[in-house]
C-alpha cells in the first residue's frame, strides 16, 4: 500500500512539474530583434550598425570621430567580463541651464522665454555647432540598429545629445524666423518671403528626416525621443505661421501605421523578460542567488513556458493596439482582452503568476502619444486651409 501511495505522488509530482509548450507565436514575434553574439564584422560595417556606433559615441570630445569611439566601446563591451566598469563617453559640452536656458517647444510658455533671454542665449549657440553637427548627421544617416542583444547592462544611448541639439537648432530658426518677420519695408517684402520659405523648407526637411527614423527605430525610448523632436518642430511651424500671413504652403500627412507601431520596440524589450523568465529554472536562482533550489522543486512552482506565455499576450496585443487608428484604438483598449492566467494556471505556476503581474511601463500612454500628434497634424491642416 505504501508503495502505492508513493508511486501515486511521484506520477502526481511528476505530472505537476509539466510546463505548457512555449507559444509559437513568440519565435516569429522576436525574429526581427534577436542579435548575434559576437557581433559580427559585417553588421558592424552595415549602415545601421554604424548608424548605431555613432550614436554610441556621440557624446565623446569634439576630436574625437563618435563612430569610432562607439565601436571601440561595442568591442570593450563584448569582451569585457565586468560590464560595470564601461560607461558611454559624454564629455562634449551640453548646454547647462545657467547658460542656455532652453526649453521644449511644445510648452505654451517656452516661445516668449527664448525672446526673452535672446541676449545671453544668441551669442552661445555657436560654442555648440559640433553638437548640432553631429545631431544633422545622425538624422540624414541610416536609422540605427541596435547591435547587441537585450541584456540588463545593454548601453542605452545618450540621447539627451540629440535633444537638446534640436532645441538648439529650433531656437536658431526661431530667432531667424523673428528677424525675417521684422522685415517691413516694402522693398525688403519679397527678399524676406524667400528667406522665410528656404527656413521653413529646412524645418520640414528636418522633419522628413525625423519620420524616416521614427518608422525604423528599434526600441521605444528611441521612438518617443524621435516623436518628441518631430512634435517640437510641428509646434515651431505653428508658432511661425501666427507671425506672417504670407507663410507658405506646407501640407504634413497623418503619422503612418509604421511611424506609430510599437510592435519592434516591444519585441526588443519584449527579450529581457523572455531571457530572463526561461533561464530561472535552470539557474536555480528561483528565491535566492545565495541558495539554489533544486531543479525537481523549482519546476514545481515556477513554468517558464507558462510565464513567458503570459507576459507575450501583453506585448502582443499591446503591438497590436498600436498599428490601429486612432478610432479602432479606443473602441478596443476600453475591452481589453483578459489575458492573464487562469486559476488553475496561477495555482501550477505559483512563482511565475507573481513574475507575470510585475507591474511594466504603461505602453499605452506611448500610443496615445502618437495619437495627441496626429490631432495637432489635423489641426495643421485645418489651418493650412484656412489661410488657403
């Protein structure tokens, strides 16, 4: 009878240790994000891969070629065993507050500051032409491609480069724009229409620029960093256009389902969690790195397969949400699906339920971002045709 009992809990044992088959879906889902290691020499050379180093090393001095550097650090990166010693260079000067108060575009207040403050912030925008250089370059290049695999010391670029060189750079149009306006003279009419549309035509350059990189950029703080930059320009061509009544001609389409998918971003972050969640069982590190659990034991309260499952559904659909119009988008995210697990899943999967339902950055405030830009687009064009 004993030997019963204890052939019963073994199969039972054994039985509750199964973990669901990993969802097919995922492989493909990740396809377009999963990363070489070593990098290779040809993704290093590649357009993107260089795109990618350069934006690694933007922050080194103005001697200094930032490509360079950024591939020296990819390669300290691969071969060093200790990570936390590497650090992105950033010693070329950024505009600190006291010295250039600059301000986001966007902000009702921010136009009326820079008039402002023009005597002491105009005379140091040329101690910054290497910075906005650089910024130029990066937009006219490839679209970066993140060449290193998703990790929790993955180098993260600096972005506040490209930043606040864009504030820089809107701030001088801005003074331009304001002297072009100031233009009165009949004479001087003409001469300055011009002036005003080839600086406008460098903003919506600019632009063009800025959209092609929000379509292709790989994670997400890349993409609301580019959002950011490309909105700060739309909110400069409104304020310029309340300066003159001959302001010509610009017409701006609607973001692309591309330019607002979130779907390669979430895959790319989609992989740490993906990583992570698969490699506990065997790491045996369930509970406690300075006591491992056995392997029978923790495949008794933790499933990898079930975990990651779970976790996927959310990236998924949240990529999904945002490829939709703006309209389909708010008719589905109020219903939103339930995808957690079931009760008898949390009670097979006790430690993976936890891991699951870790609270994670509220993707759907990033979409509804893209949406607030497409209502100023909307207005834009209203506008547009109006003065028309």
């Amino acid at each position: 009878m004993l030997g019963v009992i204890v052939s019963v809990i073994s199969v039972l044992g054994s039985v509750w240790q199964w973990d669901d088959p990993l969802d097919p879906a995922i492989a493909p889902f990740i396809a377009p994000v999963v990363r070489e290691v070593p990098v290779s020499s040809a993704a290093m050379a590649s357009e993107g891969g260089q795109s990618y180093a350069y934006l690694l090393g933007i922050g080194t001095a103005a001697e200094n070629t930032p490509v360079t550097v950024g591939q020296a650090y990819l390669h300290a990166y691969q071969a060093s065993q200790d990570r936390s010693a590497l650090s992105l260079p950033h010693t070329l000067p950024l505009p600190v507050e006291d010295e250039v108060a600059l301000c986001d575009f966007t902000q009702d207040r921010c136009p009326d500051q820079l008039l402002a403050a023009k005597n002491k912030i105009a005379p140091v925008l040329a101690q910054y032409t290497t910075l906005i250089a650089r910024f130029q370059l990066v937009l006219q290049s490839a679209p970066a491609n993140p060449l290193l695999p998703v990790a929790d010391d993955t180098p993260i670029p600096f972005y506040q480069y490209l930043i606040q060189a864009n504030r820089l750079q809107l701030t001088q149009w801005w003074y331009d724009a304001h002297r072009i306006a100031a233009s009165h003279k009949p004479d001087a009419a003409r001469q300055s229409s011009a002036a005003l549309a080839a600086l406008v035509d460098n903003v919506t350059t600019q632009m063009q620029h800025l959209r092609r990189h929000l379509a292709a950029e790989m994670t997400v703080i890349g993409k609301l960093v580019y959002l950011q930059m490309f909105e700060e320009h739309l909110v400069w061509l409104h304020r310029v256009a309340a300066l003159r009544v001959d302001f010509p001609a610009v017409w701006i389409t609607q973001l692309t389902p591309q330019e607002r998918s979130l779907r390669v971003p979430l895959a790319y972050e989609f992989l740490l969690p993906h990583g992570y969640h698969l490699s506990m069982v065997a790491r045996g590190d369930l509970f406690s790195a300075e006591q491992p659990i056995p392997l029978w034991m923790a495949r008794l309260v933790y499933k990898p397969h079930l975990t990651t499952n779970t976790v996927y559904h959310y990236y998924a659909h949240t990529a999904m949400l945002s490829e939709l119009p703006e309209a389909d988008y708010i008719a589905q995210h109020q219903h939103w699906p339930d995808l957690a697990m079931t009760s008898v899943q949390e009670l097979r999967n006790v430690a993976g339920a936890v891991l699951a339902d870790i609270a994670m950055p509220d993707y759907l405030a990033y979409i509804e971002r893209f949406h607030a830009v497409n209502r100023q687009i909307t207005q834009w064009g209203d506008r547009q045709s109006a003065a028309k």
